[in-house]
C-alpha cells in the first residue's frame, strides 16, 4: 500500500510541475515555430539572406525551447523520484517497489485521468 501511495505521489508531483512549468504551451510554441519556419524556407518571394537570418532566430527559439522542456521534465520527474530514493535510503519504503507500482495499470489509468483533468481545469481556468 505504501508503495502504492509513493507512486501516487510520483504521479502527482509529476502533473503538478508540468502544470507549474507551463509545458503544454510550450509545446504549442514548438509546433508555431516550426510552421513558421517552413512557411519561411518555402516562401519563394524571400531573399536567401532574410531566410538564413530568419531560420537562425527560429533555431535559436528551438534551441532554447528544447532546454526548457528538457530541463523542466527532469526536475519534474527527478525531484519526485530522488525524494521516492531518499526514502528508500532511511528505509520508509522501496524505491523498486514504488516504481512497479507506478507501472500498474491503476497507476497509469489515475495519472491519464489526472493529466486529462489537471489540463482541461487549467484551460477551463484560464479561459482558453
């Protein structure tokens, strides 16, 4: 049960920082930069030198997008699992165990649910 309950709280914490750090819209950001970007390499009425500056900037955005989203889904799910070690360290619970758990099909089906939730609620909230 209590290893049930850590991967609850994997889950949880999991949703709660790609809530925090915004991660859905920057994916949404990625998707317009990149049509952006292929609206500009097939646009024929452009000079080559406005397309190489262009396509730099956008790269540049890219670059940076994919820093953001990588850095911000490994404290999402780093910060979790290194608290689930630390207690398996002074021996609250099993760090194996806990990520069995989080393998189950409850554990999957709740973090679907969570994540659908969490994300029609801030949409809702937000008005979008």
């Amino acid at each position: 049960m209590i290893d049930f309950l850590g991967a609850l709280f994997v889950i949880a914490t999991f949703i709660f920082f790609i809530i925090a750090f915004n991660l859905a819209e920057k994916t949404y950001e990625v998707i317009a930069l990149s049509k952006q970007s292929l609206t500009v390499l097939t646009n024929t009425t452009l000079d080559d030198q406005i397309k190489e500056t262009t396509m730099r900037w956008h790269a540049k955005s890219l670059g940076q997008l994919f820093l953001k989203i990588t850095g911000s889904l490994m404290i999402a799910l780093g910060l979790p699992l290194a608290i689930i070690w630390l207690l398996n360290l002074y021996g609250y619970l099993s760090f194996h165990a806990v990520i069995k758990a989080t393998l189950s099909w409850q554990c999957i089906l709740l973090g679907i649910i969570g994540t659908l939730t969490a994300y029609w609620m801030q949409r809702v909230y937000r008005g979008k």
